[in-house]
C-alpha cells in the first residue's frame, strides 16, 4: 500500500477493511494531509512526554505537512489513513507512516521502518493496531523489505509491550544528550 497519486499507484493489497475491526485502512492522499497533521502532532507531543529531547517545534505543523507530502511522492515511502466506520464513516482516525530504507552492511538488504502509528484513543484496544502492523509489513514487505522495525521513544513502555508481543526485539539503540 502506498500513496495514491499520479506517480505513484496504489501497490496490493488494495485498501482493505476488516469485519472484525472499526476502521477502513487505505493509502493516504494528498487531499489527507489536513486531517493527518493533527493526528500525527498528537502523537509526537505524546512522544515528548516521553523524553525532553523529543520536544515538539513551534512550527511542528508546518513540517508535518511538509513531511507529509514528501512521504506522499516518495515511492519508498508507505502512508496508510485509517477511516472510521459508521458514524466516522470517512473521518480518518489514524494514520501509519513508514519507510523502506537501504541497510548497505547487512542482509537483509532493504528494512521497513515503522515511523509513526497513531489511532484516536476511542479506536484503541480493539484490535486496530495489530490490524495496522500487518498491513503495514504487508505494504513493506511489497516495496522490498525484507524485515520491519519499529522507532518509538525508549521510554514508550505500552508501545515497547505492544511490538514485543508481536514478536519485535530491540536491534539497535540510540542514546542521546543535549549539546
């Protein structure tokens, strides 16, 4: 799945939605960027409360949108907007941002990096997540990867218990201070 304009169809597995859960999954457009930028600030002012060195720019919703965009026309690029259904029928809900990137030292060669998943809280714990997780991987999977990672602050507890369940392991690990 990837976004749909011009240059960049959509890839299988077309937009899907499951019985079993709340939301409509689809490739986002740039038509969604206005109602994904909010959803993606409430995720990093989360993140910040996670970390001081995570604080979020004053012009954050300018480089959301910016950022967007560029993940939009960027074929490695996966940007997923979840829908509500029923009464949110067509009122994105969630959003998931990935990526594909080169590991030039390593096999296998190509990673899908999870980037951002967020869901309004009132679609949390039904199952949603775990939906977006494996159709994210498929979405990666299909543009090369050969295996997925997730980037969540260190001290994101709930999202650390949430992809270990999953089957995810730390792999790496970066360590910051203030200059």
């Amino acid at each position: 799945m990837t976004a749909s304009n011009e240059t960049n169809p959509p890839v299988s597995p077309a937009p899907s939605e499951s019985p079993s859960v709340p939301i409509h999954l689809r490739p986002a457009r740039p038509a969604d960027i206005p109602a994904l930028v909010p959803l993606l600030l409430r995720l990093k002012r989360l993140n910040e409360e996670f970390d001081p060195l995570l604080k979020v720019r004053d012009d954050a919703d300018e480089q959301a949108h910016a950022v967007l965009a560029a993940n939009l026309a960027d074929p490695k690029s996966v940007v997923l907007a979840a829908e509500g259904i029923g009464a949110d029928r067509d009122k994105v809900v969630g959003v998931v941002r990935a990526v594909v990137r080169e590991r030039p030292f390593y096999v296998p060669e190509h990673e899908g990096v999870i980037l951002d998943i967020y869901l309004l809280p009132l679609y949390r714990r039904r199952g949603v997540g775990e939906y977006l997780l494996r159709e994210v991987s498929t979405a990666l999977k299909a543009k090369g990867a050969g295996v997925v990672t997730a980037e969540f602050p260190a001290q994101n507890e709930i999202a650390s218990r949430f992809y270990a369940k999953r089957g995810f392991r730390p792999i790496t690990s970066i360590h910051a201070r203030s200059l």
